[in-house]
C-alpha cells in the first residue's frame, strides 16, 4: 500500500486549498449574512452560486464522480484527500464543488443505473449544479435502519398514461408513503426525488421487495410537509432534513431505474462510496476543529498562563491528532481498496471506517468545543455546528450499530 499521493491529486490539492483560502471561508459569513435577507432561508444564498460558478471555472467541479465519461474520473484514493479538504467547510465547500451529499449519491445511482433519458433529464442538470435532489428511504413509523421494514408502496397501473418528458411506456406507478429526514428537500432547487418503495411486498426475497422510482417534486400527490430539526436547528445550509408525503402520486413506468426488486441492490451500492466521502469530510472537519483548538490555546491565558500550558490541553491536542493520523491511514486503506478489490471486497472496511470516524470526530469537536468555553457553543465559531454534523453521521447512513452488527457476524463467520 503506498498513499503518497500522486501528481494530478498534489496538483488539485494545491488548486482546492488556495480555492479554499481565497472564496471559501470568507464565504461562511457571506453566506450567513445573505441567508438572514432571503425570502425564503430554504432559498440558496448568492454567494453560494458565485463559489459554484468560481469552482466550475477552476476545474473543482464533479470530483466526487470516478466516472471519467460525466465526472472528474478520480480514483476514490485520489479524491479522498479533496473531500476532506472540503470537510474543513462542509456547509459550504462540498456544495460549491458540486460534490455535496445527497446528490453525489443520487448522480452515482443514475450514472450507474438510470436510463439514457433519465440520464438527460436528471443526471444532465444535476452534474452541471443546475438543480439538487434527495434520496428518500427512512420512514417516521419503522425502524428504517432494516431496509426491509419500509413501508411506501409503489405500485405499477398498467392502464396508466403518463407521458411525460417523452416517455410513453405503458403505465405509471402510483407512489404512496411518508418518508422523514429527507436531506435536502426544503431547498426549492430540489426538483427530483429517488424513492425507495416495495413494489413486491409479498416477494419471499425480502431484499428483492423494493424498488426506486424517480418523483419530479412537482408531482401531484407529493407534498414536503414540514422541516425537521437537528439539535433544534433546521440546517439550512444542507438544504434542511424534510418530512415528505407522497399520496398516490403518479409516474411513468418509465422512471423506474434499473429493474423492478433491485432497489435494495441499488440502496447499497449508493451507500458505499456515501460513507467513505462522509468520513474523508468528517477528518476535515477534525483538522479544522483542532486547528482552532490550537489558535485558542495560544491566544487566550487562564489563571496567569495561556491555556496552550495547561496539561490537559497537551492531552486534548495530542490525543486529537493521533486519532486522526490513524482515521486518515484507516480511510486511505478503504480508498485503495475500494480502487483495488471493489466496494464489495472493501465491505469490512467501509463499516470500519463508518463505526470509528463519525465518534471519534465528535469527541474531538467536542474537546475543542470545551476549549472554547462559552464560545464553543457560539454562533461564532463553526464548531457547534460541525459537532451537530458529525454527531448526526453516528446515525444517518446506517447507525454504528447496525454496521456493527454486520461486521461481527462476517468476522464471527469465520470461526463457525
Ligand atoms: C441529519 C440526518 C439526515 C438524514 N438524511 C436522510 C436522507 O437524506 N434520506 C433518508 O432516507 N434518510 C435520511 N436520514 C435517516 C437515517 O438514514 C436514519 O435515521 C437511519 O437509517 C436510522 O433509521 P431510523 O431513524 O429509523 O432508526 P431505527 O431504525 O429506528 O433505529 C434506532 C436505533 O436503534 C438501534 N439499532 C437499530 N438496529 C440495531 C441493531 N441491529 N442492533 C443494535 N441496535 C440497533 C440504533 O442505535 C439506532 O440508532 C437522515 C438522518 C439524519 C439524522
């Protein structure tokens, strides 16, 4: 295994980091600012639109994508080290560089699995950041962490005669269920919705009884009910987290991507490459937090000396940065191998890496947050934001238990 990285990856570090520097973090308050005067806060503040238009214009755009044809055809080691660049902002920098979940795993799914015309009509806006979207599977009554549990129906009507965007296949499918933490959809320029629904709830195959459908926001029968919170905050800056009703709401035959029964195939294909950009961004989001653990340190004096002198602080720091030299090693390995044997042969790695980074990050943001005093809990420092996102991560995409589970029944396996 060899991480050092290779020329393309030094020359688009450098070219991110100086992005970074000169738009991005004078950005954060911009951002902010813009927000407050906004008609709507779900609405995208212009100065996220001018970084988008910058990056585009740099060539920091689509990086997330290894798909040469559509994307920046990196390899996930390559990419690894530019998204946790962008963790270091992960408001605001994924979003500029186009490379923010849930569309880069929506842009995987329909590169992947989509159709030519689902191709031009969602994937085309979507890589060129005309449009966002969301990824709607967890549901408000069942345990959504067991796919199997969910309860939408997408039910095919033969005598259905959609036509829309050209397509006239036989039929529709009739989409019907609530879904709730569904990132993204309160941002007006999410106008496309990936549904995970049963299409065979009778199916004996449990993990062949789901399917995904394309729902265009404007539907009839689709309504985003409401914003859920997150610690109490509506997260704008993601696009909020909706409760989102779909009542009996119609479309062509012809939005179902891929087969019929292969949604729970699709759903673990998509998460995959998700947890690993989450945790190369959650080790951005470590760095940035010990950075200003650093800079508080050695600015402010306590009881006659800088905190900086205290022996705890010592601890603090040197535990923070020994945890994230070894993420950072733990996550390169599953990068490589993703590269090497696939997602598949990296599947033990993948859960590792979703059990150990999210915790580890919180309790490092959480350190820096104490360091802070009051001002850790502040608006005026990005950490109680940041320990809001990675404390999340412990959750969405499959909580650490449910990988858990997983990874010791393979490593029990072994031994039966
Ligand atoms: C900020 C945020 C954004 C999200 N974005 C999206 C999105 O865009 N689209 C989407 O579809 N969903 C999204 N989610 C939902 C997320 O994926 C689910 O919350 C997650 O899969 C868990 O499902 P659940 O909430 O139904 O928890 P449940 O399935 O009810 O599980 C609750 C708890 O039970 C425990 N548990 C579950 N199974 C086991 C087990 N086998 N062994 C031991 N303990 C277990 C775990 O501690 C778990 O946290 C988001 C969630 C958050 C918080």
């Amino acid at each position: 295994m060899d991480f050092t990285f290779d020329a393309r990856t030094e020359e688009l570090r450098a070219r991110l980091l100086a992005f970074m520097d000169e738009y991005v973090y004078p950005a954060e308050s911009v951002a902010e600012e813009q927000r407050a005067l906004l008609a709507s806060p779900w609405d995208t503040p212009a100065v996220v639109e001018d970084l988008k238009a910058e990056a585009r214009r740099q060539g920091l755009w689509n990086l997330f994508l290894p798909d040469a044809e559509h994307g920046a055809g990196l390899t996930n080691l390559q990419y690894a080290p530019l998204a946790e660049i962008t963790g270091r902002s992960p408001h605001l920098a994924p979003t500029a560089l186009n490379c923010a979940a849930p569309d880069t795993g929506n842009m995987e799914v329909l590169a992947q699995f989509g159709d030519e015309r689902q191709k031009k009509q969602w994937l085309e806006p979507l890589l060129a950041g005309e449009i966002r979207s969301a990824f709607a599977m967890t549901e408000p009554e069942v345990a959504s962490s067991d796919a199997t549990n969910i309860t939408t129906l997408i039910e095919r009507d033969e005598g259905g005669a959609s036509r829309s965007s050209g397509a006239e296949s036989g039929g529709e499918y009739v989409v019907t269920g609530r879904k709730w933490y569904i990132s993204g959809a309160m941002n007006p320029d999410c106008r496309i919705f990936i549904v995970m629904g049963k299409t065979d709830p009778d199916a004996s195959d449990v993990r062949r009884q789901q399917s995904m459908v394309l729902v265009p926001r404007d539907t009839p029968g689709v309504t985003v009910e409401r914003a859920m919170k997150v610690f109490g905050y509506e997260d704008h800056s993601h696009g909020g987290h909706a409760e989102v009703v779909f009542d009996h709401a119609r479309v062509p035959a012809a939005n179902l991507i891929g087969e019929e029964g292969g949604g729970f195939a699709i759903a673990q294909a998509r998460l995959g490459p998700g947890r690993i950009h989450h945790c190369m961004r959650l080790i951005g989001m470590a760095e940035r937090a010990i950075e200003l653990m650093c800079r508080r340190a050695v600015s402010r004096d306590a009881f006659g000396k800088a905190l900086a002198r205290q022996g705890v602080v010592h601890n603090w720091i040197a535990d923070a940065r020994v945890t994230v030299e070894q993420l950072r090693l733990l996550v390169l390995k599953t990068a490589w191998m993703m590269d090497t044997v696939g997602n598949r042969g990296a599947h033990t790695e993948i859960q590792a890496i979703k059990i150990a980074t999210p915790r580890a990050v919180v309790d490092i943001i959480d350190r820096a947050i104490q360091l802070h005093g009051a001002g850790g809990v502040s608006q005026d420092f990005p950490l109680a934001e940041l320990y809001a996102s990675a404390r999340t991560l412990m959750i969405a995409d499959g909580p650490d238990e449910v990988h858990q589970r997983s990874l010791a029944r393979r490593e029990l396996k072994k031994y039966l």
